[in-house]
DNA sequence: CCCCTTCTGCGTATGAGATACGCTCAAAAG
DNA sequence: CTTTTGAGCGTATCTCATACGCAGAAGGGG
C-alpha cells in the first residue's frame, strides 16, 4: 500500500509507483489487469456493465478480492480513464499549432470513439494519470510556439477537450435513444417537435425544423457529425488564429511595444 | 395514462399535456410537484441525494406513489433539466447575432451555475422540454439574421451548449474534489505533477507548472474562471465571425455573385 | 341512491450493487 | 521453524430502483 514517494496513493497508483510487497504470496492480480478487465467489460456492455462482480468475474476472481488492488469502484473508473487512452500522436517538431491541434483532436475523437463510455464519465479535473498527461503535453507542445501565455494555453486545450467530450456525448446519446427504441425514437425529434413548437411563438425554431435538421436520419448520419464537428473545430481555430493575429501582427513570441 | 394528442408519455408530460382523469382519487401529487422536490433535493445536497425514497420522503409521501406520476427515475432526471431552467432572456428582435449569443451564453451559465447539478447530466440529444426549447429558439433567434444555414445554427447553438456544460462538469469536479479533501487536494495538482513529470520529457507541460497555471488558488479562483470562460467563448464567437465574413461580404444573406 | 369502474396511495418483495470486516492460509524474512 | 505480512474471499449490511398487487376513494350510469 505504501508508495516510495508521498504521492497520493490513487496518483501512485496511476503511475505504477507502489512498493512491490516483500512478504506474503504473490498477487494473482494486479491494479492493471483489473483496470484492463474493466476495459474490456466497458467496450462490450457499456459502462453499465462495469460492476465490482462483473469485473471480478471476468476475471475469475471473487468481487472483494478487487479491493485488494484498488480503494474503490472511482478510483478504478479513474484507472480505466487513464488505460483506456493510446500514446498521442507523435507531432514533429516543427509542426505549425493549427495543424498540430487539428491532428491532436482528432486523435482525441478518434481514441474515445474506440470507447464510446469514455464520454460519459465527468472530466475529473486537470489530468494525472501518465497518458492523460501524454495526450495534454502534446497539445501544450503544439502550442509553445505561440504567444499564448501558460495559462492561455491550458485554457485552449482544456476548451478543446470539453469540445470533443461533449461531441461525442451527444452523438453517443442519440444513438443510444435510437438503438433503445428506434421506433420511438423516430417520431421524437422531427415529428413530434413540429406537433409541438408554434411556428408563431418559434419561427427560428420553425425553419429549423422545415429545413429537416431535425430528420433522424440526418441526426444518425454518420458523415454529417464529422462534419459538424470539423465545422465546430475549424471556427475554434478559427478565432484562436485571430487572436493570435492581433497578439503577435507579424513575429512570434514578440512583448507588445 | 393516455394523453390527447398521440405525442411519446415522455413528451406529453414534459408538456403537461396528459388528460385530467375523469374517475378516481384525485392525485395528491403532480409531477411537477415531484420534479419540484426533486430539484430542490439535489440544490441543496447534491444530485447523489436524489434517489425516489428521498424524493418521496420530502413529499410526505411513499416511495411507491412516485410512480404513479413518473415512470422511472430517468424519466424524473429528464424533467428536472427542464423545469430547472428559468425563462430565457428576452432578446429585442434588432439584437446582433454576437451580443444576442454571448448574453445567451451567459445566461446558459448562469441558469446552470444555480443547479451545480445540472451539468452533471448528459445532454440527452435535443432538447425537447418547453423550457429547452425556448432557449434553443433564443439561441436560434439570435442567428436568425446571419446567412448562417439552418443546420449551421443548430450546430453552432449546439456547440455553445456543450461549451458551457464543459466547463461548468469542469469547475464543479474541481470545487467537488478540494470540498472532499482539500489537504490532499492542494497537493495533487501543482506539487504533485512538479514531482512526477519530467520537464525533460515533458517541456510544454513543465512550462505550465513552472507558470503556476495549477496552483490551487489559481484553479479555484472564481474569477479567473469566468475570465477562462470568456476567453474561450471569444475565440469560438471571433470563429464565428470571420466564418460570415467570408460568406457574406458585406450584405445579409446575400447570394455569392 | 347504489354499485361498478377506474385510479390513487402504498406495503411488500426482489434483486442489484458497493463495500466494511474479519478469517484463513501462503510465502518470505529471520 | 516461527513470525509477520498481506492475498483471496465469504459473509453481512445498506442503499436503491422497481415489479406487483391490494384497498379504498370518487365519479358515472342505472
């Protein structure tokens, strides 16, 4: 339990640093294979299925014999949210920010596309764990050359971050109401707005939904939320560019005058 | 049960469109009774108090009898993000797309900022609540006159949204995390990334912490918060802003030569 | 004016799920 | 070989959501 540094024990954790035990047997177990367990369930079942036993289970282990590697049923969530993550892309050097950020979000859209419960657990924070921290230094990186000052640029890439989350939470709502009861589902947006929005009392509403935005097919297609989000992504960037522009007219990194 | 137009219970409840029974006791609760304690539960302890047996407690009544008004619990989540919200904010019809959004955002964060709990729920798809609704019509009305496409503004409004509800999970988790521990809170961050990350390995990241962008105060500051938050809403709208500028050069919704 | 239908409130029961506690025994230290 | 430490895990609590079915109220129809 005790860690060679006074870390916090869930941080010691995340970064492997616990003492390896010097008596008694041998862990079958280990912080990772659980967290990986845990993984897996989540990919297949949907964090729903993600319970002690569950995880226990597959394992071949009995539910308290978890406890023994974790404090608890967060602390593994907040295992998974670090595990789950793959190395960031690898941005050379030189890499002007705005393509570097491009490809870093999309990198970011596409690892937690691959773990579509990645969304919905709440953004702890700052990150801690070690590829949380990979994924947010290269961001930073792509950044540095920029005359954002430090905190401008945890801003940006904290913005980009929540961007990407809530994307992808919305998408993974609506499909989740689809595949729930796609019959229903149906007549929930288009139709059931138009019994009930007064064109009258709406009209911004009401040529919303004559132009068909709303249609469920339009919602699932797939082609349209990249789009949506490149379009959201590019005007992000977009003002990010212009606000650099007026900082910085022609040098980088140049003190104001 | 049935309600008189053939719109989904969850819609006509949301509406208050269910048809008064003609027989029986008369109900000593509505739902909006319940989705009133409900919300007024997790004000004042947090969204995690709000279980049925709670709810029904502060009515006075049995847990059981809750479902004779609302089906689930989901479905008692799904009216409090509705009733909730308050009005939107009036906006006068000659109100520029850019002061009509950054009021609406503002007062998207606000409303949220009284029911810390709100974000905290995921945005089930679009809104279908009256009370959602008509801020999605403020919103939409704002862009009304711009030669934005329809499904450009929902996108847009959309990604306002997502904005808000991310950095309010953002500040909330914060504020949650230093409530619930604030000694090993005030280490976690600053001190604790100084000691684990290498700024050889990690130079962007080592810059950060060197600036004290992680401090505790610096986090915690309302202040420097709202000014986050506004600096990255400038960003999005200065987006926003060239995009229209390249489609309309001078004229509103004018067609490219 | 009485009875029947329809609904309300609610007691009871079920089945998860998280997790505290403490026992047993393995394995390494001495 | 004995002592110490920690691993695995059975058992027991508590909290929840929610299915089911009963009893009695309130109107409506005769």
């Amino acid at each position: 339990m005790a860690d060679q540094t006074d870390l916090p024990d869930e941080v010691a954790l995340l970064w492997g640093l616990r003492e390896a035990p010097r008596k008694g047997p041998k862990p079958s177990l280990t912080a990772g294979d659980i967290t990986r367990a845990a993984i897996e369930l989540a990919d297949a079942e949907g964090l729903a299925a993600v319970s002690m036993s569950r995880v226990a289970a597959q394992l071949g282990n009995s539910t308290m014999a978890l406890y023994r590697h974790v404090k608890s049923k967060d602390e593994l969530l907040t295992l998974m949210l670090d595990a789950a993550l793959e190395e960031p892309p690898d941005l050379p050097g030189d890499t002007d920010w705005r393509s570097g950020l491009t490809l870093w979000t999309h990198g970011v859209l596409a690892a937690i596309k691959q773990h579509p419960w990645y969304a919905q657990l709440p953004l702890g924070g700052p990150p801690v764990g070690p590829q949380n921290l990979a994924w947010f230094e290269c961001a930073l990186a792509a950044l540095s050359r920029t005359a954002l000052e430090e905190h401008e640029k945890v801003g940006v890439v904290m913005g980009l971050l929540t961007y990407v989350h809530g994307q992808v939470r919305l998408s993974s709502a609506l499909a989740a109401g689809y595949a729930k009861n796609p019959d229903a589902f149906s007549r929930q947006y288009a139709a059931v707005l138009t019994r009930v929005v007064d064109p009258r009392r709406m009209p911004a509403l009401g040529k919303v939904l004559a132009a068909g935005v709303f249609d469920v097919d339009s919602l699932l297609e797939e082609q349209d939320a990249d789009a949506d989000f490149d379009f959201g992504l590019t005007l992000y960037l977009d003002g990010l560019a212009g606000f650099l522009a007026t900082r910085t007219p022609s040098t980088v990194s140049a003190p104001s005058p």
